[in-house]
C-alpha cells in the first residue's frame, strides 16, 4: 500500500511536471468517474444504506435533477432524462458510439432492447 502511494504520488509529480502546474489537493482525483457512478446506482446493492450514499453522491454532483429520480427508479428514460439516468436507470451499455459532426456531437448509447441517442448531456431521441 505505502509504494503504491509512492508511485500516485511520483505519478501526479510527473503529469505536473509535464503541464508546467502544481498538483492540486482535491478529492475529486480520487472520486468515481460520474458515469461509472451512475452505472453502479443502476447496480445497487439490496443495502438501501448504500444506495442512499450513491444516490446522495450523484445528487451532491448535480448529475440527475430531483425531478427524474421517480422515473430512473423505475427504468423508465425518456427523452429530455439526463445521461446520467439513462446510467443509473438501465446502467451501463453493450456499446458507446460517438458521432462527432463539425462542433455537435452524439452518443448513441445501444442497449439489448433500443439505442439512446443523447447530446452528451441529455437524450434526444430513443429507438428500438
């Protein structure tokens, strides 16, 4: 444990090195990535405790408004649910596919059953 502290250590040394700034003492590094985060509300535990502490996590992070968590606790996602709820709600996609055209850019997020279209940040359209 204490080299592999060593080596983040030497690791975030280097990369501030590299980008000529200070590493920064934040959380943040060591927080889940938000989709990953999403995803695992998705995969809840049967300990509400746990769920709650994830719920509270993507609440504290603005990914999902309170207005959708009804919905995503019901697997339903429509169009205008954050990527996010579509994360927590059906979890993580059998692919990802990115379509980047002059500055917009699509995520077609493809699951068994229908593909979701978001912007990024929202869903734009679903089709099965």
């Amino acid at each position: 444990m204490k080299w592999r502290l060593t080596m983040l250590g030497a690791a975030a040394a280097a990369v501030s090195a590299c980008t000529g700034s200070q590493p920064q003492a934040s959380a943040s590094l060591f927080e889940p990535d938000s989709n990953l985060l999403c995803e695992v509300y998705s995969r809840q535990s049967p300990d509400a405790a746990e769920a709650a502490k994830i719920r509270a996590e993507i609440e504290r992070r603005s990914l999902v408004p309170p207005n959708e968590w009804a919905a995503i606790d019901k697997g339903q996602i429509g169009v205008g649910t954050t990527q996010c709820g579509v994360f927590a709600g059906w979890g993580a996609p059998q692919a990802n596919n990115q379509i980047v055209q002059g500055n917009q850019q699509q995520i077609q997020l493809v699951y068994s059953n229908r593909t979701v279209t978001t912007n990024g940040r929202v869903v734009t359209a679903i089709s099965k």
